[in-house]
C-alpha cells in the first residue's frame, strides 16, 4: 500500500505542474516550468506544458452525446464506470466477462484468434464480435449496457486475418513518400477491418526511430519527423474519415490509435520498452512532431507507450499524458495504456497500478490481468484514493469517443454497413493499391545495367525467402511474430517468386525457382531473394546492424551464379537498413523490398520492361533513414536518408565498398547457445553440489569425475550440437551470460526459453532453473521428455521462472538444466523466442 501511495504522490507533483500551468495566471511554477539545458538530459522526466505546441481538436462538440453522457454517468454505478475503464484480450475475457464486469472494450493481441484459434476463418471473427457486443449491451440484470469496443492491430492492412490484403510495412511506405497513397490504404484497411467486426486498429505507428537496433523500426515510417508528420493525417483520415466524421461505423470507417506516446523510437541503443534519455526539446520536436497532425485529424485515441522518458515510465507520466497530450496539445479522445505496460510503472504490478489512471490513462490494456486492475480500481476509488472526478472523465472520454463512432446507433456487429462482406477481404482493388505501394517502396542502391529484365529473358529465381509470403510480410502478420506460417494461410496473396514468374511469361520469357541456385538450363539473369526473417517487438532488438550470420547462406549463392557468368539481382527483405556490403559488392543490381506484404507482383512491376524493353515503371522510392556503412551507425553512413538510384541515375560504374571480417557478422542476443557453443562472452559449464564447476571448451570431455561425457555430433551442421552422456548422480549443466542480463520484457511479452533437445535414453526427468547474481533463486521447474529420434525445440515461458520466484532483472544464469541419475541428451540450440515445437507445461 505504501508503495502505491508513494506513487500517488509522486503523481500530485507531476499533476500540480501539469494542471498549473495549464491554468491561466499560473506561471509562478517559477524555474521549474522551464527546462534548463542542465536539467535536460537526465532530467526527471517532468515535462514544461507551456513549451509544447497547441493544436485545434476538430472535433465538434455534439450537444445531444454530451446529454447522454451526462445522464449515462449519473446512473452508471462504480463498478460500471471502472468496468469502461479496462480492456481485456479475447484470449482472457468472456463474453460472460464482458457482460458481469461492464467491460469497455476487449482487445485481440498478437497471438489471440476467435475461440482460442489464431488462424480461426473470418467469419468466426464477426461471430465473436456479436457475441461480445451482445454481452456489453445486455442490460437483464441491471446496469445501462454500454456497448464494447474491439481493438485489434491492424498494422498494415488487416493483418491478423487470413486473406485480408496485407500492405508493405511502414518503413516500406515511407520510402514511397506519398501522403496520397497512406490515405487510401488506411481507407482500404478499414472497410476490410469492417468486414469482420472490429471497430479500432492500434494503427498508425507514428515512432520517429532513430537507432534501428530497435526490432519496432519497421513499424515507423521514417526517422525523419517531418516524414512522419506529413504522413499522420493522412493515414488517419483514412482511417476515420474527415477530422470531424462522426458515425464512422455507418461509414466504413474505424477508430484509429496512434501510438506509441512518447517516443517509442528514442530509447537508448534502441532497446524495446527502454528509456529515452534525450532532452524535452528533443523530445518535443522530434517525437512529439507526429502527434500534431494527429489531433488536427480528430484522432480518436492515443497509445501510451511501454517506453520511458529520463527513467521514467510514459504510462505513469501526468506531465505528459495529461499536462501535454490532453491540456496543452487539446487531444480530445482518450488514452490507452499498452499490454500490461502500467505493471511496469514505478510501485505498481500487472495487478494493480492506480497511478496510471491517475496520470492521465483513460483505459487500462490489462489483457489477463483485467479482473485485478478492476477490483483495485474499484477499491481504490471507494476508498478515496483516486478522485471521482478522474474516473467520471475517463468514463466520459471513452464514451464520447463511442459516440462519435456510432457505437450507441449502431446494431450488433454483424448487421452493420460492410459486415460480413467477406469479399471486400483481399478485395481486388485493395490488391491493386498494396501492389502500387510495393512498386513505389522499392529502393534501387545499385544497378551496374541488368535492370529492367528484357524480353524473351530465361530467369532464375533463387534464395529461400523467394517463394514464402509469410517472410516478405514481416511480424505482425496472422500471428504476433509472423512466425510458423505457410503459403497456404496467404489466399489471394503473391510471393515474389510467383509474381516474377507471371511478368517472365508475359514478355515471353521463362523463369525457373531454384532456392538454392542450381539450375538445369542456363539462365541469362537471376534474382536471388534474401533478408530478415520475421520478427515483432523486442524479439527484433539487435546488437548491431548486421544481418544475422544464419541469414547470409544466400550471398554463396550470388557469388556461385557470378562465377559461372549469371548477372544477379539482389533483393533484400527486411525491416531495417542493414550492413549488407559483401551482398551489394557481388551483385550487379541490389534492390532494397523492404517487407512489401501480400502483392509480390509488385516487384516484378519495376524489374521488368515492357515487351520492348523499356522500363513499365521506374524506381522511385528513396531510403527513409541512413543506411549503415559497418556494423553500427555510429561508424558512419552509406547511402543517407533520401538515397535512391531511378533507371535513369543507375551507377554503371560500381567502386567496392569496404567489407568487415566474416567472424563479426551477427548479433543476435537471443541466441545463447548454438552450432555446439555458448554464444560470444557466455560459458558452458557443468557441475554437482559439492562438485568444483567445470567449464566445457572443448569437446570430447570428461567432467564430474568421469560420470559425464560431452562429445560433438550433428545438428543441422556437422558437430552442431553437444551430447551429454551421464551415468549417474546429480548432474547440472549451466549457461552463463558474461554479465547479469534482465529478461523482464521478454518476460512480460510472454517471450519462451527455447531449448532444441534430443533425447537418446529414456523419458528424462528433469529441472530447469535460472540463478540470479550467482544464487539459485526461485524453485527449479520440474520438466519431463521423451525419448525421441530427432530434434524437438521444447519451450517453457519465461513468466514460468518468475512465478517460481525466479527475479527477471538480474539474471547470471540464464540456463540450467539438473538431472538424477543416467540421463543421455543432446542440445543443439537455447535462445529466446516463440516458435517451440512443444511447450512444456509450467507446474
Ligand atoms: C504492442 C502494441 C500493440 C499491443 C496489442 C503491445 O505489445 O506494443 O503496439 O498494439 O501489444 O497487441
Ligand atoms: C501478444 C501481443 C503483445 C505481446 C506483448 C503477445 O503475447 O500477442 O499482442 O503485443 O504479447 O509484448
């Protein structure tokens, strides 16, 4: 309790600032409201209102909502007030929920289908939507039935849904620079998000990123403000409609949410949910720029983010959320909290953390967590500690918003305008417009004069990410990561090999796919397709800015097809601008495709020239932030933001550019243990109570007094994993980090240890463990595996550590697995992830 008192506290300083100098004739704050360039960088994380712009709501006051609202408020109980104030994730929250708790809203995170199904069919999403709008406005045991709201993130295009038409992701439009285009695609994304029910897209991401370290860069358009800016607006417009639309559902419209407030894009080495330790005008100008048009666009609500400002949290920041967003910037719909974000705000815990609201959260993103952050709301305001005032404004904020959608008018989900027409999914004109925003994301770095293709020409299509949707989509596509999907979950899509086929066919020509390069007849030109794999959130955090070593197989390919005489075409997929200098030396043209989405052909639309030749469309995108020179920005800048080569600027002339040694590539910080070794800095190491540690480097080994042999054997490399052979006794293998290392985002974001294991003996009983600051800490969680021929990457989430008492902050062992008695294992690889074969049950 005291904890959660110092927080309010801490808060009525933040809010006497905010509110006094938002209030007329306050501007004794005195020194305190205006930031010193001392107190700038490691300030405390109060902002100055005063010196941020102000912006025109457009919204128009509507008399007969405020009525209503009036009248709603005045018979609502408290528990129904608190019940508009959370959101829980379809994964977690019953209709039944719904119904008992008065919940406002209900969201489905990445990884959350209709009936527990990710990849459940359209229809079963409309269905669900009923079905809790049903709920919300059932008023039989009492209560005014305010009517849900269902957010989902539909990111770049509707994108959780099997079929929907998928956009290229931000970064890619952003190299398109055109604020024309982001309008109609957030038109197209939100009849598609009509179709199936949903009413609000946590859309557009308006991060202005400025280390693409960070694994979110690609959710932002640029690293230039100014980019960013003149894109908002339009793609909100697009999205609601006019600044001032109201009745949106009537007009195939949805509710937008930019996020993630404030700068998401700022934090230290671009770390996720980091801190952003830069000044209040840096913050201002650079980060807050996008907000502007936002609220000039009447945006209905504003994402706080997980981040922080000068070390401390956005979601518990008054000064900003309330004294900047709300007062001085006059944003007029409401604040969302991120998932589970206010568990991290200081005092508080995914329980409960009334701080939040206090600071200016309007409604609570408490996705399993909903029912407690209910009940202390409720208590907490009973008991006085959170003023009426803020809940009835909150309340009123979220309501005025529903008005303004046309949620109270509006039937039940599915007999509104565009429900259930399953054909507007994926919808030929929508295609047509993902495929326009392909053409126009493409950027060209090099083409010595292979490109455009000519006539008649006999192509090769090589690399393993040319014929697979799910990889030129990126994360957040059907499911969080954008992980474990096959062609078949694409209908309607085209992969880039397939749309490079069709344009081949067209000019008369042919083309063969060969993922690895090999081919029967002799090609004149080939395309080789390499890049990222997918990747959401922090799980995309890198060391550096190099391609992962494990992705860079197809650059043998090129230099195999060079050798035998093929010009090549490099075509890199991916989210951010990456140290790829040995790719871009061997091939003769290098085409940067960013995560170009559902319509491949886009691509072939610009590689290839008409039937006499001539290029059908150029080259027109340009980079929306500096590509790197080596391995980190800092080390200098290849090509800068603005590069981009068009068919009449190709560089005939192509002077190599410098290469790092192969030995630096990579930089993959979850991987902690692959191809038999611990990853750079970490030490493998084997032990028993009572026993001296020891540590394993090299193979074959004895330890333990001879009861353990270690010895080298295959894993998809030759000796790519180690098998530990025991004959009897306690034996633990431990995994250390050169330092502590703090797995509490990964933690929060329900991130899984993943540990590749095959098991020779017979059904193995064992534990694993994690040791905080070199003691055990929390219990050791029992496992059970059986025996089996091959490899199966077994996964236990992390939060299954913590509830066994396991602190995820300072972590000095991240691995550890105990047997007893004779046991027979291999292990090929431990890292971070998503994706397990299995995932153990956490006991
Ligand atoms: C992300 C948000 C997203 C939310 C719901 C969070 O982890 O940061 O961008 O809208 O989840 O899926
Ligand atoms: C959800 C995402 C969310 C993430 C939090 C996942 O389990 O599916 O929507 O953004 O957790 O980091």
């Amino acid at each position: 309790m005291s904890r959660r008192l110092d927080g309010i506290f801490l808060y009525s300083v933040w809010a006497t600032l905010a509110f006094c100098v938002a209030a007329p004739g306050c501007a004794q704050a005195g020194d305190a409201a205006t930031p010193s360039a001392a107190s700038a960088q490691r300030g405390a994380g109060i902002a100055h209102p005063q010196i941020w712009p102000k912006y025109h709501w457009p919204v128009v006051p509507d008399d007969r909502a405020e009525a209503r609202i009036k009248d709603l408020l005045s018979r609502m109980t408290l528990e129904e007030k608190v019940g508009q104030l959370v959101q829980g994730d379809i994964a977690f929250t019953t209709p039944d929920d719904v119904r008992k708790y008065h919940l406002g809203s209900v969201l489905s995170g990445g990884s959350s289908g209709p009936y527990g199904n990710d990849l459940a069919p359209a229809p079963q999403w409309l269905k669900l939507a009923d079905e809790y709008w049903s709920a919300s406005t059932d008023t039989a045991h009492g209560g005014v039935g305010i009517p849900a709201l269902w957010g989902i993130d539909a990111v770049h295009g509707h994108s959780n849904i099997i079929g929907a038409t998928l956009f290229p992701h931000n970064i890619g439009l952003g190299a398109a620079h055109d604020p024309a285009l982001i309008e109609r695609i957030g038109a197209a994304t939100a009849a598609e998000i009509r179709v199936t029910g949903q009413e609000w897209t946590f859309a557009p991401t308006v991060a202005v990123p400025q280390d693409y370290r960070w694994g979110r860069a690609y959710e932002g358009y640029s690293s230039d403000p100014a980019l960013v800016s003149a894109y908002v607006g339009a793609m909100v417009r697009g999205l609601q409609g006019p600044p001032a639309q109201t009745d949106l559902l009537a007009h195939g419209k949805v509710l937008a949410s930019t996020k993630h407030f404030l700068a998401d894009g700022a934090t230290t080495n671009g770390v996720d949910q980091g801190d952003a330790a830069i000044s209040e005008i840096d913050l201002r100008d650079i980060h807050g720029a996008p907000y502007g048009p936002a609220i000039e666009n009447g945006v209905g609500t504003v994402m706080a983010s997980f981040s922080s400002w000068q070390g401390h949290k956005m979601t518990g920041n008054a000064s900003l959320l309330t004294g900047v967003l709300k007062q001085r910037m006059g944003f007029g719909g409401f604040v969302v909290s991120d998932w589970n974000a206010h568990g991290q705000v200081e005092g508080c815990t995914n329980a409960a953390c009334p701080q939040a609201l206090v600071a200016g959260i309007d409604m609570y993103m408490a996705p399993d967590t909903w029912k407690s952050v209910w009940e202390n709301l409720v208590t907490e305001t009973r008991a006085g500690h959170i003023a009426m005032a803020r809940v009835d404004d909150a309340v009123a904020r979220i309501l005025r918003v529903k008005f303004r959608v046309g949620l109270f008018d509006a039937p039940r989900p599915s007999a509104r305008p565009l429900s259930g027409d399953w054909a507007l999914l994926g919808a030929p004109d929508h295609r047509a417009i993902a495929r326009e925003a392909v053409r126009k994301s493409l950027v060209l770095l090099k083409n010595t004069g292979v490109l455009p293709f000519r006539p008649g020409i006999r192509l090769l299509v090589a690399g393993d990410a040319a014929n697979d949707i799910a990889r030129q989509s990126g994360g957040w596509t059907i499911s969080w990561q954008g992980t474990g999907l096959t062609n078949a979950q694409f209908p309607g899509a085209t992969s880039l090999w397939q749309g490079l086929a069709q344009a081949a066919h067209t000019i008369g020509g042919t083309a063969e796919l060969s993922p690895d390069g090999q081919f029967t007849t002799r090609p004149d030109a080939a395309v080789v397709v390499f890049g990222e794999k997918p990747y959401a959130e922090f799980q995309g955090d890198r060391a550096s800015l190099q391609l992962d070593a494990d992705l860079t197989a197809p650059w043998a390919t090129i230099r195999r097809l060079k050798a035998a005489g093929i010009p090549v075409v490099a075509v890199m997929l991916t989210g951010r601008p990456l140290y790829v200098n040995p790719a871009l030396n061997l091939a003769d043209a290098f085409v940067v495709a960013w995560l170009p989405g559902s319509e491949g052909e886009g691509l072939a639309d610009v590689l290839f020239g008409d039937s006499r030749g001539r290029p059908r469309f150029g080259f027109s995108g340009t980079l929306p932030a500096n590509w790197p020179l080596k391995a980190q920005i800092a080390d200098g800048v290849l090509y800068p933001r603005g590069y981009g080569l068009t068919y009449a600027s190709s560089n005939r002339q192509w002077a190599p550019l410098a290469e790092l040694a192969a030995t630096a590539a990579g930089g993959d910080s979850r991987v902690w243990f692959a191809n038999g070794v611990p990853a750079a800095g970490w030490s493998l190491r084997v032990g028993s109570p009572g026993d001296d540690q020891t540590r394993i480097s090299a193979v074959p080994a004895k330890a333990l007094d001879g009861r353990m042999t270690i010895a080298a054997t295959d894993f998809k490399v030759q000796e790519g994993a180690r098998r530990f052979t025991v004959t009897a006794g306690i034996a633990n293998l431990l995994l250390d980090p050169p330092g502590p290392i703090d797995l509490a985002r990964e933690t929060n974001g329900d991130a899984l240890v993943l540990m590749t294991l095959r098991n020779f003996g017979p059904a193995l009983a064992a534990r694993l463990e994690m040791r905080c600051t070199g003691k055990v800490c929390g219990t050791a969680v029992p496992i059970t595996v059986p025996t089996s021929d091959h490899y199966v990457r077994y996964g236990l989430p992390l939060r299954c550590f913590a509830t066994h008492g396991v602190d995820m902050h300072a972590i000095s062992t991240a691995f550890a697995i105990g047997t007893s008695g004779p046991a027979d294992y291999a292990l090929g690889e431990i890292r971070i992830g998503t994706d397990a074969d299995t995932v153990l049950p956490c006991p």
